[in-house]
C-alpha cells in the first residue's frame, strides 16, 4: 500500500509540475498545445491497438513497400510474394487472420493473401508513405509498418494545423470556437485511431482540410495569383489522395465565385445557384420508372407501360432481351419485417404473365438471405407463354430462418425483339391454386383468393405508383465519374423513394457510420459496449445538430451565406455519399454499411457545425448556471477526454487485459490526458 501511495504522489506531483508550467505558456501557443494534445493521442492509440487492425492496412502497406522496392510505379495486380510472406507472418502474430477465421499457405506459390489489395488507386498517399522505406530495404517488416504509420501520424497533425489556420480566416481571434474544433479533431477517438492507421483516407482529409482554408481565404479576401495558385494545389492534392476527396472539385466553381463577388449580391447569387441546381436535378430526373423496382443491369426503357391489356389496374410491366447474353431483370427488396413474418410457412407467388409472341420463360423466384448469412433460392419452373394474359403461380416454403430476401424476375429470349409483359404480382402466405386472385383495389395490395382474404406482400405488384429514375445519359455519365467509388446514383435515387424496402439499411448504415464517426476503434472491431453510451452519443448529436440550426437561423440577418453555403455543402455532399456507398451492393445481395472514414474529408465542418451547437446551448444556459468560461471549457474539455478515455479503456480491455492487472502504464497513459485537462480547466481564470 505505501508504494501505491509513493506512486500516486509522485504522478500527483508530475502533473502538478507540468500543468504548472503549462499554464504560463499555452495561451500564447494554443495552436502548438492542441497539436501536442493531438500528438500525445495518437502516440497512445499507437500503443494501444495493435498492428494491422485498422481498415485494410496490409494492402495500403503493400502498396507503398512496392512503389518502394520496385522499379517504376506498381501496376494493377502485382506483389511480391517474399513480402506478402513477412508481412502474413506478422498478420498471425497479431492475430490478423483469427478474427477471420482463415489460415494461410505460407509454402505454396499462389499469392498469399494478406487482405483487400489497393494498388492501383491513386497515388499521392502512397508515394508519400514510400519514402522511408526507400532506407529500410533490409529491416523488420514491423518496423517498416511503423515508419509508414509515422507519415500517416504527421498528416493528422497538419491537418488540426489546418483546421486552425482555415478557421482563422471566417472567427476571430479569441473565438471559443478557434480552439474548440481543433481541439475536438484531437480528441475524437475513432478519427485519432484512423488516421495514424496505414491507409489514405488520412491524406483525403488533409486535401479536403486544405481545401477549405485555401477556399475560405479565397472568399474572404477576393483573387490574388497565391490564392489561387493555394486553391489550385489544394484541388491537385485532392485528385492524388483519394475519391472521396473528388467533391472538392464540384465545390470549387462556387468558391472562385463568391471569391470575385466577396460578400456582394449574395442573396441574388445564391438565388441563382439553388434556382440552377434545382433545373439541373430536374433536367437529369425522367418519371415512370415503378416505385419499389429496380433493374439490374441498368436499362434504357423503362419496364413500366400503359396497357388496356392489363388485368388489374392501367399499368403493366414489360421486360425484354437486353441483347448482351445477359437476361433483362428486375427485382424487389422485400422488408425483413415481412419476410420473418412468414419464416417456416408455405407461401404462394403468382401473377398475370403473356408475351408479343409465343415465349418461354423461368418463373419469378425468391432469394431468402438466413441468419447465417447463406442464401437460399426458392423453387422455379417454367412458364409457357402465349399472347394472352394467364395467370401463373407457384407454391414454395420460406426458410425457418429467413432474415431477408430479394424477388427476382428474368427473362431471356432467343428472339431479341420480344417483351414479356407482367400484371397483378401477388406474394401470399398460404397455398392457392390457379384460380386468379381477385383484387380489391388497382394496386393490388389485397384481395380475395381461393374464398380466403389475403395481403398482398408485394409491394407495387401491377406497377400503378410511377418513381423518378436518372435519364439513360446522366445515369452512363455518372456511373463512369463513380466507378472507382462504389456510389450508384441511380440505384441510391431509386432505394431514397423506396424507404419500406430499404429503409433498414439506411438505419443501418446512419448507425454504423455514427458508431465508426466516434468511439469505434481498430476498424470497427472495438465498439464501445452497452446501448446507453451509443443513446448518449446519439442524444449529444442531435443536440449539437439542434443547437447549430438556433445558431444559423437566430443570426440569419448577419451571416456571410456564401461562406455557410460552401461549408454546408462540404459538410453533406461527403456524408451523403458515404451514406451511399454501400447501396451498389443491393444488386449482388450484401450490402455494406459505410464506415465514416469515407466522410471524414468534411472533419472541419462536422466539427464546426457540433461545437458550434454546443457552444450555443452552452450560451443559452449560462445566465442560468451562472457558467464561466473556464468552466465551459472544461465541461467540454473533460467531456472529450472522458469519452476518449472510456474508447481507450475499452481497447485496453480487448488486448492487453495485463494493463488492468498492472495498472501503473495505465495510470501514466491517462496522466498525460489529465494534464492537458488541467491545463485547459486553468487556461482562461
């Protein structure tokens, strides 16, 4: 015990000391005591998590050793088997491939696998992380990780460096907010754990950081040749770190614009700009795509026809030959709510079905996704058609275990002119014969069939509600623009109407991104545990978004809108893309939940807009709790380092549980936190 005690004296007295001096010095240098509070983050995470853990770190790494090690520029498929070899030997003392349940064959002469490759992506990062393994041809490949990760660590201290400087230009000097967004930038966990990691998502926020300073001095203080030789470079450093840096490219024709105008006809100029981009959306928009289908591959006809044929309703859908040995298609989401309504139960799938000509054709059939994430198609037959409309259906059991599931309808034909024509699709649960179900309203969605009332579990089944889609050209034109991304404009503009198929995704994916955007560590497989932190993080969020908005719209009269139009639009277009990304993956049946480190390029204006709201609660609520600035500074201040301590705590817990036993390394960790918090609780009294 007397040790324990000497030992809690002596840390006591440590921190003393250096808070102390802290105290005389960091007003004055409060740019260098955030970096340090950065620094001294990410040394910890450094320590903290082990190697390889983060998002695709050994493709990264492979890609800058290549680019070192061999002449010329790494190309598109190649590697070195002898690295790959050291760098999986590393992977399994570090338990890389544990965690997915996969061994590899160090001794046979297939490309050992080491994870997703990444060379071919663009290469400003990569060159970049080269550069100290062009000394190290001969050591450890853990520490040649490590020297990579040191250039990663040295881009996320320039970029709170940048976040000071682009602030500097739109606050003033003494605004809480100058230090307050850096500060956050610093402490938020998740964020510091990125990017000290092996990847280029680090060299994307700093070029999109750099970015916005380069565009809010431009707005502020009108054209000169280094202002816009900085924004120039700023959009080349964007274009060589990665995609989801590219929208800086959309944002600069407004950034050179309210940069000529600097403050003046705003409301005319910006009038225009919403009144443009509204003609634009239109102009690229055609109705009568059918709500709740989409066609895979995309089409150039819409499946969607008006036809005195049709059997319920004035719509029917037609599909026909692609002509590319591909079948034209389409499909529906079911929800899962309805599809583990019916798990383990006979269902039966039917509808009206004629062809322009004698036809053959696969029946529609159902894709059920389990629980255990296997895939399990219900039963098809053949349909004989003929020019008439007849009724077809087919009787099959849902899986016990059905999470999910997708319809499918296909078609090939040997003659590439004919169309197959469809009405009146109807999922049911129960078994029912050939007799045709007789439709209670146009839609479809009810009705009475073999004597027995039933709902109709398809949804939009004779194709009467119509949707928007993307004209052909703008769909082709963006496909090629984000073909690297993994965003499908069309698919995403289709699954935003279609909110009961897809919804659950995009809840999702808000989830996922907000877990990964905060505390969620070593590429999200350390999660802060319990639903009540995730309920306290969201409930802070919403405050923040909350507050920003009463903070916009109370000073509406004297805001400078072209410079919140430029950092709103920085703030949504990346989250809405990130958001997106994982939609593409609907059409193969896996869908992925996007991290935040897509949407970390808008760090700065996320953080702005969440301490600004922050700050206006706080301002609100001062008069009343009587609240000083020191006080102010310190709730936020200790609120930030009790949330990073909690995220590194929780690592600590996931791998090196010996910490806790010995709790003095621990102890020292989170001394050097406290220090800052002293430092920040004294800094204003």
């Amino acid at each position: 015990m007397q040790i324990i005690s000497n030992l809690q004296a002596i840390i006591r007295s440590v921190g003393a000391r250096i808070a102390s001096m802290l105290k005389d010095w960091t007003p004055k240098h409060i740019l260098f005591s955030i970096v340090l509070l950065g620094f001294i983050q990410g040394v910890i995470y450094m320590l903290i998590i082990p190697p390889w853990w983060h998002y695709d770190e050994p493709g990264h790494f492979e890609y800058a050793w290549l680019a070192a090690n061999r002449p010329g520029w790494p190309e598109v498929g190649q590697y070195d088997q002898g690295m790959r070899r050291q760098v999986a030997d590393s992977l399994i003392e570090y338990g890389w491939y544990k965690i997915r349940n996969f061994r590899p064959d160090l001794s046979g002469s297939e490309p050992i696998v080491i994870g997703v490759p990444q060379v071919g992506d663009v290469p400003g990062y990569y060159f970049l992380a080269s550069l100290p393994l062009r000394f190290m041809g001969n050591a450890k490949i853990i520490f040649q990780y490590y020297a990579v990760r040191s250039i990663s660590f040295l881009l996320y201290l320039l970029i709170i460096a940048a976040a000071w400087y682009a602030l500097g230009e739109i606050l003033s000097k003494d605004h809480p907010l100058r230090w307050m967004v850096p500060a956050f930038i610093a402490l938020l966990p998740a964020f510091v754990d990125t990017m000290t990691a092996v990847n280029n998502d680090v060299s994307a926020v700093l070029a999109a950081t750099l970015f916005l300073w380069a565009g809010l001095r431009l707005i502020k203080r009108g054209y000169s040749a280094g202002r816009l030789f900085f924004l120039g470079v700023t959009l080349v450093v964007s274009y060589l770190s990665k995609n989801t840096a590219w929208f800086t490219f959309t944002i600069a024709p407004f950034v050179l614009l309210f940069g000529l105008l600097r403050g003046r006809f705003l409301k005319l100029s910006i009038g225009i700009i919403a009144a443009g981009i509204l003609i634009t959306s239109m102009a690229a928009l055609q109705w009568g795509n059918p709500l709740t289908w989409y066609q895979s591959p995309a089409q150039a006809s819409i499946p969607r026809v008006r036809s005195a044929d049709a059997p319920a309703g004035n719509y029917v859908f037609q599909i026909g030959d692609t002509g590319e040995n591909a079948p034209a298609q389409f499909l529906q989401f079911i929800p899962p709510g309805i599809t583990k309504s019916i798990r383990d139960e006979t269902v039966t799938l039917g509808a009206w079905i004629w062809a322009d000509q004698p036809a053959s054709m696969a029946s529609p059939y159902i894709s059920f996704l389990t629980t255990k994430g296997v895939f399990v198609n219900s039963s098809q037959t053949t349909f004989e058609l003929n020019t008439k409309p007849t009724f077809y259906r087919l009787a099959f059991r849902v899986p016990p275990d059905a999470d999910k599931a997708i319809l499918y309808i296909q078609y090939t034909s040997q003659s590439p002119s004919g169309s197959v024509f469809m009405d009146g699709l109807v999922l049911a649960a129960g078994e029912y014969d050939n007799t045709p179900p007789r439709f209670s309203d146009p839609g479809g969605t009810q009705g009475n069939w073999n004597g027995q009332v039933f709902q109709n579990l398809i949804r939009n089944g004779s194709a009467e509600q119509g949707a928007f889609r993307l004209r052909p050209w703008v769909d082709e034109m963006s496909a090629g623009l984000l073909s690297r991304s993994g965003i499908n404009l069309s698919l995403s503009l289709s699954t935003i109407q279609d909110w009961k198929g897809t919804g659950w995704y995009y809840q999702s994916a808000l989830a996922t991104l907000s877990r990964t955007f905060w505390a969620s560590l070593a590429g999200d497989k350390v999660v802060l545990p319990g639903q009540y932190v995730n309920y306290f993080i969201g409930l802070f969020t919403i405050l923040g978004l909350a507050g920003a908005g009463h903070l916009v719209w109370s000073r509406r009269k004297n805001m400078r809108w072209d410079i919140i139009f430029i950092l709103g639009m920085s703030l949504l277009v990346p989250w809405m893309l990130a958001a997106s990304r994982g939609v593409s993956g609907f059409l193969i049946q896996n869908p992925l939940f996007p991290w935040a480190r897509y949407a970390y390029p808008a760090i700065l204006p996320t953080a702005l807009v969440l301490c600004g709201g922050w700050l206006e609660w706080a301002n609100l609520l001062r008069k009343k709790f009587q609240f000083t600035n020191a006080a102010l500074s310190a709730i936020f201040l200790g609120g930030m380092i009790g949330l990073s301590a909690f995220a590194m705590l929780n690592a600590i817990q996931a791998f090196h549980k010996e910490w806790l036993i010995n709790w003095g390394p621990l102890a020292l960790l989170f001394l050097l936190q406290w220090t800052v918090f002293s430092w920040a609780r004294k800094r204003q009294d």
